[in-house]
C-alpha cells in the first residue's frame, strides 16, 4: 500500500471517460474513468477493493490547494487492460444546492474527474485500504454482495477476477457470487450490460440481481421492486449461499443500507454466523446504525464500506 503517498503522488494519464449508467437520461451522472498508471510504481499494484487518491488542480476558498480524494478502484487486479496498466473507477458528478443561501454548489473533484479527456495529466496516490478485498485463496469461498449506487465499483472488480474470460483451473466448487444491486431508477443501474454478460458467462456460479426502488412493476427473474434488503426470502441464490457455511457479504454504497442488510443477516439460516446481538439490543425492528459495532457486530464474514 502507499506506493505513492501523499508527498510523492504520481503523474498518470487519461484513457477514457465514459458514462457507465443503463438509461439514456438517468437521475444522476455517473462515469467510467480509466487513467494509464504504466511507468509508476501503481503499475499491476492494485486490487478490487482498494482505493486511490486524486489531486485535483487549484485551491480552495481559503487559498489552500485542494487535499487528495480516494476513489474506490473499479478493474480486476489485472487492470482494464489485461496487464495491470489501466486502472478505473466509478464517479459521481456531485451537484447540489446550499442549504442556506440556495446556491448551486459543486463538488470539488468528482467534477473535475468527471470533466477529464484522454490525454490529461492527473496526480494520483494509492493504494490505500487492506481488508474490503478478496480473500487470499477466492475460490474457497462463496459471496453476496451488496451494492448501491457508485457502491458497485470494487464489486466489479472482484466479480471480474471471480469470473474472468474462459475457465480458472484452480476454481474447483467454490466462488459462487451474488451481487445484489440497488438503485432508485433502472435507468441508474451501473454496468448493467456488463454484469448481465459475465452472469450468462459464469455457468450459474454468478446472478445478478437488480432493486429498483422507486419504480413500480420492476419485477420477475432477478428483479426487485424494492431496497437490497428486500433480497432476503425473495431471492433463493441468496438464501443458498448464506447457508452454504462458506458465504462472505460485503455491503458497499451509502451510509444507512447497512442496517437493513445486518436485519437480513441476523433473520437468515446462519444468522449468529454473521451477526453478533447483544440482548439489549432488542429485536432487529428497533435497530438502529448507532448500535452497529455496539449492540450489533459484524462478524468477520461481513465486511462494511459505506459512506
């Protein structure tokens, strides 16, 4: 990790900037940005899971330039390129309004990532982060993912490291996957085409299932109308590799859908595999996030990155 800190960031170049939302007119803009990282020593170093850092250009309102923001990697740890020189991640172009004085405010660096042509010149740092990755030896174990928004970026990478072109000789039985992925519209659904191909392709290791919330009808195979959460009961592919005795979850996306995942978990076949309770916690109705880690433990098969 930290093969470029902070001090020392390297100078990468832009390879593609691409929208990576499944409608024409989606509610938010979201884009695939792959940056040429060969010749520095972030070069074949990352796995699906950690980060990176961007420096954008400029200061801020006080003068002072603009700190490092991390991004979660979204490529396979043998990069978009197949040799671990492209490495990609999933931004939101952030765009709001101020509370008190009304004013269109913008966010600082997804703008600025999301504004970038090939060929531009970015500062990067990384990686960073150690236990929201894949496990050493994969294939010994089967997953459920859990994703909304933006949240799906290191689920890509990992699934295309599980499921990658052609048969892995060292697979064996293991390395089932569930990604449940959750959006407001269909339209928001990120690498919806991609992930749908690497389903057809994983000889029913992969399913990949989609929950729209705030549309009506969007149900049938694999299909939710509803919350991630929802998933339990309703979707047997995930039912099965929660009692399988081998499952990891990994929950990544916005702060809050982590509580009705651990409900989930705690209600399952295996529950007490998953989740610790304390008695004071009460029942999983009455949970609330500020008892997470307290009243209510993640065991170490569940690994949170929410924000």
């Amino acid at each position: 990790m930290h093969l470029h800190p902070n001090a020392d960031p390297a100078e990468v170049v832009v390879v593609s900037n691409e929208r990576c939302t499944a409608g024409r007119k989606p509610a938010g803009f979201i884009r695939h940005v792959v940056f040429d990282v060969s010749g520095t020593r972030l070069e074949g170093s990352f796995r699906p899971g950690q980060s990176f850092g961007v420096i954008p250009p400029g200061v801020d309102a006080r003068g002072v330039p603009h700190k490092v923001r991390l991004y979660s990697t979204s490529s396979p740890t043998r990069g978009e390129d197949g040799q671990g020189r492209h490495v990609a991640t999933t931004v939101k172009r952030l765009i709001d309004e101020h509370v008190e004085t009304g004013r269109l405010f913008l966010g600082v660096a997804s703008n600025y990532l999301c504004d970038l042509k090939p060929g531009d010149r970015v500062k990067m740092t990384g990686p960073s982060g150690k236990r929201f990755v894949l496990p050493a030896d994969p294939w010994a174990h089967d997953y459920v993912f859990f994703a909304t928004g933006t949240g799906v970026a290191p689920f890509r990478g990992m699934l295309m490291d599980l499921f990658p072109e052609g048969e892995h000789p060292g697979r064996g039985d293991g390395g089932r996957a569930v990604l449940v992925m959750g959006s407001p519209y269909g339209t928001d659904l990120l690498y919806d085409g991609q992930l749908r191909a690497l389903e057809a392709r994983s000889g029913g290791r992969f399913r990949y299932v989609t929950a729209v919330s705030r549309e009506s009808g969007w149900s049938g195979d694999g299909r939710l109308s509803g919350y991630v959460h929802d998933a339990f009961g309703r979707i047997a592919a995930v039912d099965e590799v929660l009692s399988g005795g081998r499952a990891l979850v990994y929950v990544c996306g916005v702060a809050g859908m982590e509580l009705g995942v651990l409900r989930g978990l705690w209600r399952s076949a295996d529950g007490a595999a998953f989740v610790g309770v304390d008695a004071s916690a009460g029942e999983p109705g009455v949970w609330t996030r500020r008892m997470i880690h307290k009243e209510v433990r993640p065991s170490r098969r569940v690994f949170l990155e929410v924000y």
